[in-house]
C-alpha cells in the first residue's frame, strides 16, 4: 500500500492550518479516483468539525433560533419580551440558541457521538499512524445522527445548523464558517516533491510500480495554481527544541559573565589531581570523621 500523508495548502479557512491526515492507496489507482477520493476525505473532515462544533452548542444551548430572533435573552428580557425557558433552561452566551438544551442524559450522549467523531478526523490521526476511510467518517457521522433523532425525535428547525450539516449536500456548507476550506474534486490537483499527479494516469506513473510500500507528503491545490510551497527544511518541533536551547545557552553565558574570573578553579574539573586520583579510585575517599 501507498501511504499518502495529506498536508493542505489551501490559503483560506481555519481547517486549513498545520492540517494533515492519512490516506492508503495503491500503485495501480488511478490519479483522478485518487484526487476525488482525497478530496471527499478532506470534505467530510470539513462537514465533520462543522457538526462537532454545532452538536456541542445543542447538547448545551438547546436548538438554533430563527435567524431573525437571534440576540441575548437578557437584552431581549431587558426590552420586555417574552423569553421561553424550559427546566433545563441555560442562557447562550451567543444569543444564537433558545437556551433550552435537552435533559442531561441526551445532552451527554450528543457530547459522546460528538467525540468521537471529533477524534477520529483529528490530525492527532496522523501520529497515530491511522489512514482514514470516507466509510468510517461517514458512520461516525450516523451516529451523531442517531443520537440527534434520540435527543430531538421531532426533528431540528430548518434552519439548525445541525440539521444543514447532517442533512444538506456538500455545497450547502459554503455558506459555513469553514466552506472556505470546501475543495472541489474537478478543479483540484495533486503534488508531491514538486511533480503533478497528472490525470488520466495511475500513481506508479508519479510513483513507479514497484513502490508499494512508499510514504509520501502530498499536498491539493487548485488547478493552474502551480506547485504548492515546500514543506520547511526545520519542523515546529525541531524550531522549538532549538529555540529552547539557545535560550538555555543564553542564560549559561549570561551567568559566566557575572561570576568570578578565578571562580571555575572550585570546579572539579579544574583540579590538576582529579585524573590521578580517579586512576587510582580514591576520587570519592574521605577522610574519616570528616563531613563535606
């Protein structure tokens, strides 16, 4: 199997940032079912982080106002209206839910499909080393589904963004916070080390037959966009280490240069007779009745 780590190089949309997941292909597919499969993947991920997002703030607000009742209860209470509050009423900060979740039984439920779903198109996925399948995102999606039709058997408002991001196609989502992320199969291309995935023919074109057992970097663009940015020669991690510890050297220099110029004589290692007596193991040797 070829192993494909997909990092995104899209330039809009909070999916796109430090993005990555894994995906298992073989020499012999085809580059145009390998973009449409990669892109849906990346597009489920997307419709997946929207109904986490959503899902949580109904187990915990309750269902979406209309969108021309949205506001505060509490600057709608201070204006005199009517606000409905049920027994398990809590006020949404955002003014965007009634405020009346479900009971606390569903509300957990919701929260336990929720995260599910939430950590498996995680990019945590990644250094797991676990590929992603459409199939498994798309079951993990039921079942916020199913637990939805549990909390709410009457169905959600038309309006609910749950019930857009559960119900709607792919391109109703564009509209969302995220649909700046959305890619679109035909006018997506794929690179890696700076070569094109043409299309019309297979990855061992890109790849060569015989490497089956291959991982590689990828990256989707858009078409005519050219070759994506490289990936940096130093990773995040490494950045960090290094930083840590020319900060450490820093604060090293920095003390030697406020101690004393004959203040290393007290150190072990300036003692002529330290090697002689550490050959003759007498290094640790103490005088009797004496304490250090």
């Amino acid at each position: 199997m070829v192993l494909i780590n997909l990092k995104s190089s899209l330039p809009t949309g909070p999916i796109t940032a430090n993005d990555s997941f894994l995906y298992e292909t073989t020499a012999a597919t085809r580059n145009d079912d390998l973009i449409t499969s990669l892109v849906d993947i990346h597009n489920a991920r997307v419709r997946s982080n929207l109904l986490v997002d959503a899902t949580r703030g109904l187990a915990a607000y309750g269902v979406m106002k209309k969108p021309d009742e949205a506001g505060t209860d509490e600057v709608k209470e201070l204006l005199g209206k009517d606000v409905e509050k049920g027994p398990n009423y809590v006020a949404d900060p955002s003014g965007l839910r009634t405020g009346n979740p479900p009971d606390e039984k569903m509300a957990q439920v919701l929260h336990e499909e929720a995260l599910k779903l939430d950590e498996y198109v995680s990019k945590n996925q990644v250094q797991k080393k676990i590929a992603l399948t459409i199939e498994a995102i798309n079951e993990k999606i039921n079942n916020v589904r199913g637990a939805v039709m549990m909390a709410y058997p009457m169905g959600l408002p038309e309006w609910d963004l749950v019930r857009i991001v559960l119900d709607e196609p792919i391109d109703a989502l564009k509209n969302t916070y995220l649909g700046g992320s959305l890619i679109n199969a035909q006018d997506a291309s794929l690179w890696t080390c700076n070569k094109e995935f043409q299309r019309g023919q297979l990855v061992s074109d890109r790849l060569g037959s015989i490497n089956e057992k291959t991982k590689i970097i990828a990256k989707l663009t858009t078409k005519n966009s050219g070759p994506p940015a490289r990936e940096p020669i130093v990773s995040e991690d490494e950045r960090n280490a290094m930083a840590e510890f020319y900060f450490k050297r820093q604060e090293e220099l920095k003390k030697l240069s406020l101690a004393d110029e004959d203040d290393y004589l007290n150190s072990e290692w300036a003692d002529p007779k330290g090697m002689k007596r550490n050959l003759q193991g007498l290094g640790d040797v103490k005088a009797p009745g004496l304490r250090f």
